[in-house]
C-alpha cells in the first residue's frame, strides 16, 4: 500500500485558500468550490498527502454548497471528531495522514444511502479523474467507480 504523510514541501504549495481550510480549519464560502459541479468519474484525495477520500460515485446534490458525499472511499483514511466551535455541536472531518481539515459529516444524507452527508471543502481536495488514476497510483481504487451505480 502506498504511504500517506503530510508533507512540509506539499503545505508550502498550498494557495493561502487551501492552506486556511486544510491547515486552519477554514471553510470556502457556499457555491465557490471548483468541485461542487464535478460530475467526472474519479476519486477526490487529500491535496496534502494524497490519501484517497471519496468516489464520485458517492457524490451527490445535496444543495448546501459545498460537494457532498454518502461515504468515504476507506474510513481508515478519514478521523472524526467533535466540534464544538461556533455555539454548534458538529462531527469534524480531517483525512487521518495528512490531518487535513476536510470538513463535517451530517446525518441528513440519502436515507437508502446510509443517510450521512460528508460536507467536504473543495480547497482540501485534488480531484483524479479515472482515466489518470492508474498512471497517479491510484488503480486499486478503479473499482469503486462502478459508473453504473453513479447518483450524480
């Protein structure tokens, strides 16, 4: 299995948008992220360590703004944790190498689909279209992109 870190080279690349969310817990105002109308087939990763996240298979509409998705490609690569900030009570989500603030996890997802609704920042994303994941290292992942099963 490929190792994920997070990588000082990888957090100095950062545009100071993607360093406020990953690295400050940050969140892009709603409608902007460059992901929020991505329909492509392909895997979201952590634009820091790489980790696989989510399968666009998993994406869908949710109308809040921000790319929405029913669960995450290995739950070993995601950490959740509680937030209490802003007077709220939310679960956090961070990627579990690269300890990327990704977003919140919510439970007003499809019901037929496990009902949770992973509300992920575009700024903590790179998106890998299936036609480069093998050559990106990413070809044990092809499988879960069962096109056919696609919500989006």
């Amino acid at each position: 299995m490929k190792e994920y870190k997070k990588e000082t080279a990888k957090v100095d690349l950062l545009t100071p948008e993607q360093y406020r969310v990953t690295q400050e817990n940050g969140t892009e105002a709603p409608g902007s992220g460059k992901y929020l109308g991505n329909h492509e087939p392909g895997i979201y990763v952590d634009i820091v360590s790489g980790e696989p996240l989510f399968a666009s298979t998993e994406k869908f509409e949710s109308g809040c703004g921000w790319p929405s998705f029913t669960r995450p490609i290995d739950g070993a690569f995601i950490n959740e944790l509680n937030d209490t900030t802003h007077g709220m009570a939310r679960t956090e989500v961070r990627s579990s190498h690269g300890d990327s603030h990704l977003g919140h996890v919510f439970r007003d997802g499809p019901q037929d689909r496990g009902g949770l609704r992973y509300c992920i920042n575009s700024a903590s994303l790179r998106f890998i279209h299936m036609d480069d994941m093998q050559g990106e290292g990413y070809a044990d992942y092809i499988g879960q992109l069962d096109i056919a099963d696609a919500d989006n």
